[in-house]
C-alpha cells in the first residue's frame, strides 16, 4: 500500500530542469540585446540626421523662436525704429571640461577689457557644473573666444532689444532687460516707461508683424532734447523738462526729461537721497511742483465762464492782502486796479485772489478737478501710477487764494499741459496719450465754452505780445504763452527756499487756434548771459521756448504770423 502512494521521479531530474533555466535566460537576453540595438540604431540615425540636414537647426531654432518669443518692434508716428531686436549669442561655460583655466581666463580678460577678470576667475574655477560668463556677445567677440582653443566654452542663441536712437527719448521707451533665459534663447521683459506698460502686447507671440505705434515724432524729440540740454547747460540748471502735446487729440509729440539716460545701458537705481537726481527719473511725468502763476489762467478762465468777470472788469490791486495770517503781495507795484486782461498780462497775484474770491473754494477746486489738476493722469507710463498732485485737504479762504495763484497745489509738467489742452482746443477735455491716434477724439466733453476758450487764447497772446513773455523771438510764429516762477519748498527747515526756484513757460501756437501746446519747466536755473542774474521764467524758460517753437513750427507745417 506504501508503494500506492510513493511519487512519480524522473530517472534523470536534475538534467531536464538545467536544460529548461539555460535556454529561457538565453532566450531573455537576445530579446534585450536585440532591442538595444534597435534603439541604439534609431537614435544614432536621428543623430547623423540632424548633423547632416541642415534644416534640422533652423528647426529647432523656430521651436527656440516660438517659446521664447519675439518683442514687438516700436515706432514712432512716422514709422521710424525706436525699439527692435537683433540676432546675437551668449556665453557660457562648464567649468570641468576646459583643461586649461589660466588660458581661459587670461584670454576672456583680452577680449572682454571693460571686464574685471577675477570676474571670470570666479566663475571658472567653481565646483558648480555650469555658470553664464557673458549674456550677449558680438559676432568678432565670439571668433576670438573660439580662438582661444579651449573646450567647455559653449554659445547659446538670443535676442537682445536694441534703441538705435540711443538717449533720445529715452523717458518714454524706458528700457528692457532679460527675463526668464536658458542656453537655447532668453526672453525679453520691460523694465520701465512704454516697455513696461505695454509688456504684454509686446511680447504676445501672435501678430509678430505688428509694431506699437507711439504719437512721438522722434525728429522732433531729438531737436527739442538738444535745445534743452543747451539751455540747461547755459543756465546752470539742476534739470528740466519739456511736453509738446496737439491739444485736439491729447498726444504727445515730445516727452523730454534731462539729465536722461541710453536705455541700451540704463542705470539700474535711482540716487538714494533725492530720486530727482538720477538720469532716469522723468521730471515730465514724476516731477511734482508747485508751478506758480501759469496757474492764473485757469482763475481767470472759470471767473469768465461763470460771469463773474469780463476781460475788461477792473480788479482792485491794492496790497498786500492778509489771509489766514498770510501776506499775500505782488512783486511790484502796479497801482490801485487793474482790468482782468492787465491781471494775466503784467502777472497779478493780488488781483488773481480776488478773482478766486469772487468764484469761491468749491467751485474753483471743481474746475481744478474736471481740469485733471487733482488726479493721476492717463498717460501709458507706469511711472504716472505713483504720480499724485499735491493739493489742499481742506479748501479754505487761504488754500483757495495760493492755489488761484499757482502755490500750495504741485503737478507734473504733463498735468499742466493737459490743462492747457483743454482750455485753448476749444474749451472740451483731453487726456495725454503716447499712442498715436488715427481719428481725432470723438467724445467730447466740455469743460469751458468754445467763446471761453477763444478769451483764453486771446489772453495768452497778450502775454507774449506786451506782457512777461514779450521780450523772446518767437521767429515770428503766433505764439501766446504765460509764465510761472515758484520758489522751492525747503523740505527740511520748512517754507521756501528764497533763491532756488522752478520757471516754467506754458504756451500755445498757433494761438489763433491752439492746435500745439508746449509746456518748458527749468529747476533751478540762472540766467548769467548778461550784465545781471535772473532766474524768472521771462528770462529762463522763455528764451528756450521760443526757440523750441522757431524750429519745430516748419516742422509741424505751421505758417508765421500774417501769412
């Protein structure tokens, strides 16, 4: 019975399962060999395919271009390049493949003199695997690092933005820098002025055709510029500014700041005690002054559009007035009354709060406010968000009477020419704009009447013609304009600084039908060129004006007065 129950063996078992092991395990290994030489072979195909085709690179150098991104081109009105992109490459390194490091450094140095060399020292001799020695060189530049023999030196592609005008205009362009970057491309992002406010159509990849059109007319922009910096630099001046805007539609044919900057090697900080003070700080648009009397016209205005005057309404002069505890004077004498033209044109103050008082603190501070004195303005800067007018909280009889007259209220040189704008266009609100616009504004809102504005127009040709402002050659054009000279506040002891001083001429040509209006602000000037010193408007933002005004009229196609 044991028998019944004893298990079939193989007579030879250890023989038959050894033959069974060996040929699965060799069965195995062929099918791993053979499909990693399979593979091998594909990949090695695709290898020599790509050496050897030469579409291979510029396809994968279009997949580089698409996610990267290609930055829109700028131009100004006339389609001339004020922002484009050109084909360069970078530099970069793994540390442990270059053989000779002394040599590398040695030769970068030549190459690169403008360079420190521990620079490279550093860089090259880290335990990092790899490390960016140059984010853009030159076609000669990359030859000569080739000529250096050495391997572990590798060139990536890129673009780079480039400014072929180089410092003109360089307040509204502002400036780009690289952003997100990898050997095979960088991307370009703005870092301030049109670049930065207009990022992201610059950058969106569709339409990579289209171009951002400014109002800016660059041939006007480097003119303007030149005389600026002439002027400052004959007068002494810390700094100025000029707005030149077409007072139907709001834009801006000339933005000029100075001192300004190359945008292609722009300062990366501003001065830490006074921003003012650095190259890129736009004194049109971040400058915030007190800019005295070229505010009486907007008095003047409102007490015609209301009735409360007329041009030849006589105004007592007689001084000096005491508001609040405050003398309130002329800087001369001009007799016991004066008519509302006389108030503009010889530049009273006493007779200007008087007027202010007669239309009183709600309404003049509501005009101020429609007039966009009060507010951040429109303009496409990103420097504007942080521009705020300084203004009265509470207008009382004493904030009511300085502010008619152009103190106690700070805007920027392009708040003062909007307001302008919109006094002299016909009386109806514009906004500024660096955009150029292909139909003129459409919605008009009025802020004083058509015949308002015809008076005001008429005022500031009176200024030019036998007021502050006659003594300047216009070069014969239609010109009418007003002058403001405001002391500097004393940030520190308080009040005001008695010899340092911001001029500023606001003007309007033609004035028959104040198509232009310009707008010049001087800190700090010194008129020296004659027998005596002067710092008044008259004498220092006047003279640049006018000859501002001279030169860009034929420009503009503005025929001279009487033809």
């Amino acid at each position: 019975m044991e028998n019944e129950f004893r298990p079939i063996i193989s007579p030879n078992p250890r023989n038959e399962h050894h033959n069974f092991s060996m040929g699965d395990f060799r069965f195995r290994l062929f099918s791993v060999l053979t499909a990693f030489i399979i593979a091998f072979c594909m990949i090695g195909g695709q290898m020599i395919f790509m050496a050897i085709d030469p579409k291979g690179d510029k396809i994968r150098s279009e997949i580089i271009s698409d996610s990267i991104g290609s930055r829109k081109e700028i131009v100004d009105r006339q389609g001339k390049l004020l922002a484009t992109n050109v084909r360069v490459n970078s530099l970069y390194a793994h540390p442990h493949e270059i053989i000779d490091k002394d040599k590398v450094i040695k030769g970068l140095a030549n190459i690169f003199s403008n360079e420190n060399p521990q620079s490279f020292q550093k860089k090259l001799m880290t335990k990092k695997p790899f490390v960016w020695l140059k984010k853009t060189i030159s076609p000669g530049q990359q030859q000569s690092i080739k000529d250096i023999g050495q391997p572990g030196l590798y060139f990536g592609p890129r673009e780079m933005r480039i400014y072929p005008n180089g410092e003109i205009a360089s307040h509204t362009i502002g400036g780009a820098r690289f952003g997100h970057e990898r050997v095979d491309g960088a991307e370009i992002i703005g870092t301030a002025g049109i670049e930065l406010y207009f990022d992201k159509f610059l950058r969106e990849p569709s339409n990579k055709s289209e171009r951002l059109e400014l109002s800016v007319d660059i041939t006007i922009q480097a003119l303007i510029e030149q005389i600026l910096q002439d002027g400052i630099g004959l007068m002494g001046a810390k700094g100025g500014s000029v707005v030149l805007m077409d007072s139907k539609s709001g834009e801006i044919l000339s933005l000029a700041s100075f001192p300004n900057f190359d945008p292609n090697l722009r300062p990366k900080q501003l001065f830490r005690n006074d921003p003012a003070n650095s190259p890129i700080f736009n004194r049109a648009v971040q400058g915030i002054y007190e800019l005295g009397s070229v505010f009486k016209i907007f008095t003047v205005a409102l007490g015609l559009e209301e009735n409360l005057i007329e041009i030849d309404t006589q105004i007592n002069t007689q001084g000096p007035l005491k508001i609040g505890g405050r003398r309130i004077s002329d800087h001369k004498y001009f007799g016991p009354s004066l008519t509302v033209e006389e108030v503009i044109v010889k530049s009273s103050n006493i007779g200007t709060v008087r007027i202010a008082n007669k239309i009183g603190p709600t309404r003049l501070r509501q005009f101020y406010k429609r007039l966009g004195l009060l507010d951040k303005t429109s303009l496409e800067l990103p420097e504007t968000k942080l521009t705020v007018p300084q203004s009265p909280k509470k207008w009382k009889n004493l904030e009511t009477a300085t502010a008619s007259y152009g103190h106690g209220i700070a805007v920027s040189p392009v708040h003062l020419a909007t307001a302008y704008a919109s006094l002299v266009n016909g009386g109806y609100k514009v906004n500024p704009t660096l955009i150029k616009r292909d139909v003129k504004v459409r919605e008009r809102h009025q802020v004083i009447s058509k015949g308002t504005s015809n008076l005001v127009r008429f005022l500031l040709g009176q200024v030019v013609s036998k007021g502050t402002a006659k003594e300047s050659n216009f070069g014969g054009y239609d010109v009418g304009g007003k002058t403001g000279t405001a002391e500097k506040p004393d940030p520190i002891r308080g009040g005001y600084f008695e010899e340092k001083v911001i001029s500023t001429f606001a003007s309007v040509f033609p004035v028959a039908t104040g198509d232009y209006v310009l707008v010049v602000t001087l800190d700090e000037p010194e008129n020296n060129l004659g027998s005596e010193s002067f710092r008044y408007a008259s004498k220092t933002a006047v003279p640049i004006s006018a000859k501002i005004i001279s030169r860009v009229a034929p420009l503009l196609a503005i025929g001279k007065e009487g033809k």
